[in-house]
C-alpha cells in the first residue's frame, strides 16, 4: 500500500453516521417488495391456489393467462429492482438513487399501461387497485428519500 493511500482522510459521505430512519425505510420498502416478489412468483409459476384466492372482480387467471412480455418485463424490472435499491440504500451505494428511478418508470409504466389497456380497475376493482397506486406512491417517495440521502452525503 502507498504512502498516498495511507494519508489520504476517508471522504465526508464515509464519515457520516447512518441514520436510524434510513433502516426503518430500507426494512418497510423491502418487506413490500418481499411480498410483490412472493405475488409475481405466485402469478409466474401459475399457483392456481394463490391466483385464485385474489379477491378480484374478475377472472385473475385469464388476465395472466396471456399477459404481454412487455408487461412482465415492466415487472420484474419492478419487483426485482425494488429489492436491489433496498439493498443499495441500506449498504448506502448512491446507485440505490438510479436503480430507484428505474423502478418507479417501470411500476408506473405497468400501472399506466395496465389501467389502459388491460382493464386492470375492472378486473381487480378498486380496492386491489387503489392498494396497486399507493405501492406506487410509496416507490416514488423511496426514490426522492434515496435522492435526499445522495444529496446529504449519507450514501457513497
């Protein structure tokens, strides 16, 4: 190791002290994410059972039955991004801040996309539905808290 490396002080960002609401918004975002991802298996693998014990207005199984590639690209980038910017921001990598945004383009994309053109409100109603735009609403807001946490330095 050089002299150079040995003298030179950890930078400000590695200095701060992590906040204690830092682990309480990784733990709350990833358990959500837990259960997206345990829902997008579930849908995935075609577990009739779980499919079928969603109380939805509508046949849940043919909704899925012939859902468009482009949509379940939207959400895996969404449910398996949602865990990695979790992780991120709880190891405090400003890459949590990117991956982040990705995941809110890709989650409103999806919401956007399936409200339109699948008839998602009719086929799941409005409390599922409702239940779907405040997951959004709370992917948005872990973004700008990953923004907020890049800008005071606390992740590097």
């Amino acid at each position: 190791m050089s002299i150079n490396k040995l003298n030179e002080q950890p930078s400000l960002a590695s200095r701060r002290k992590t906040p204690w609401h830092l682990f309480l918004v990784v733990f709350f975002f990833v358990l959500i994410y837990l259960v997206g991802l345990y829902d997008y298996v579930s849908i995935h693998i075609n577990n009739l059972n779980y499919i079928n014990s969603i109380p939805a207005k509508g046949n849940v199984a043919e909704y899925f039955s012939n859902y468009p590639g482009f949509f379940s690209f939207l959400w895996t980038i969404h449910v398996f991004g949602g865990l990695i910017a979790g992780a991120l921001l709880l190891f405090r990598n400003k890459r949590a801040v990117w991956i982040s945004l990705a995941v809110v383009i890709s989650k409103l994309s999806l919401d956007l996309l399936t409200f339109l053109f699948r008839n998602r409100w009719e086929v799941f109603g409005p409390q599922i539905s409702i239940t779907d735009i405040t997951f959004s609403l709370i992917t948005v807001g872990f973004f700008f808290y990953c923004k907020v946490m890049a800008k005071k330095g606390i992740l590097i």
